[in-house]
C-alpha cells in the first residue's frame, strides 16, 4: 500500500492493482502542481464532502479518465447533473467490495455544501480495508467520539488526520483522535494551504513525537509506502 500527497487533503492511494484518488484539490491550490490535472490515472476518485476545497478538480479528472467517483448520494447526484455518469453513491455506515478489498463512508463532524451552495448532504470519511492494510482518511472534522469507535472495529495501520485548526482539528486534537483511533502511525493534511489553516511543522512533529506517535508531514507529490 502506497500514498501519494499532492497537497491539502488531496492524496492517491495505490493498493493492489488499484490506484485511488482522494478529494482532488489541485487546479485551484497555490501549493500543489497543475500538471498533476493531467497525469493522474485514477481508477475511482472518492470525495469525503462538498467544500471546493474537496471537489474542484474531481469533474475534468473524472472525464478525462472515466473514473466512477464515489460520495455520498447528494454529492453524487449533483456530479451527475454536471455531466458525470460513473458513479457510485453512498451515504454514512454504507460499504463497497472491490477487487482491493473494501471501502466504508464513515461519520465526519463538519459541513458540506458544493460550490454553487447546493445542499452536500452529510460530510463523511473513509476507511479503506484490504490485504495489504488499513487506512482511514478522516476528511474535514472535529474531534469526535465515533473515532473511539472506529479504532474497535478496525485495525487501523495509518489515519490520515487534519491538523490544519480553524475550519477543523488541529494538532492536539489529532493526537487525542490517534489514541482514540489506536493506529499505528498518523499522516496529516489539510494543513497549509490557506492562511487560517498554517502551522508550525517542527513543532507538530515535536508534539506527535512526545506523545510517541509516529507521524509524518508529506511534502507536495512525495509518497509514503506502508
């Protein structure tokens, strides 16, 4: 299993012969790289909610590629109005089986509306399960008790969390969600990109490292493989 950051919460990951994109942010993202709106191959693209930030390059992606995107089913349902025909609705508590294993639309605490203020329905996030191990990738959202929940039923071998504060969790309460969660190693996203959003890397390692949680800070278009 291997993860590919391209900036924000906009990640691909590779699990068996499959390659998965995540909330594709790129065209509009002063850190990422525009050439990546060309070069990505994606065989599904999954949105976590409707926030700009989240869904603004899932469209061109998804046509020039045919990808299925998977969301929940007012997400879907708009992509479809926009002229996506692939794609695979869900809504939170739902899984899907593929050929790599499973994917499960897991609660989030955070707001969704799509860019022309159209209803998103509920923010969610995703747990990835297959052979080659356990990712859960939280989307935008507060702290919540649900990740205790989360940590029971699955072995989870890396959550991506947002650390970016303001508009989500910030670094102390993604290490409170690590332990909720009891994985293995934590990545951290939606950090950066926006000024509200800016943090101090050396000293989110520094507090990830005194609570002895393994964590890592991708840089643009560098990968991680587990």
């Amino acid at each position: 299993m291997k993860i590919h950051y391209y900036g924000h919460s906009c990640f691909g990951l590779e699990i068996g012969s499959s390659f998965l994109l995540f909330d594709p942010f790129i065209s509009q993202n002063p850190l990422s790289d525009p050439t990546l709106l060309d070069t990505l191959n994606p065989q599904y693209i999954l949105i976590s909610h409707g926030h700009f930030d989240h869904i603004a390059d899932a469209s061109p992606i998804a046509k020039r590629t045919q990808a299925p995107i998977l969301s929940n089913f007012e997400i879907t349902l708009w992509l479809e109005k926009q002229g996506i025909s692939q794609v695979l609705p869900m809504n939170l508590g739902g899984n899907r089986s593929f050929d790599f294993g499973k994917i499960h639309y897991v609660q989030a605490a955070h707001s969704s509306s799509l860019p022309d203020g159209s209803y998103g329905g509920t923010a969610g996030g995703f747990i990835v399960e297959g052979p080659e191990g356990i990712l859960y990738y939280a989307g935008d959202t507060a702290l919540m008790s649900d990740m205790k929940l989360f940590g029971e039923c699955f072995q989870i071998d890396i959550a991506l969390l947002p650390i970016g504060g303001t508009f989500t969790m910030g670094v102390d309460e993604a290490i409170r969600a690590a332990r909720l969660l009891n994985c293995k190693q934590v990545m951290g996203v939606h950090f950066d990109t926006f000024e509200a959003i800016k943090i101090d890397h050396e000293e989110a390692k520094k507090k990830f490292q005194d609570e002895e949680i393994p964590f890592r800070l991708l840089k643009v278009k560098e990968s991680l493989t587990l």
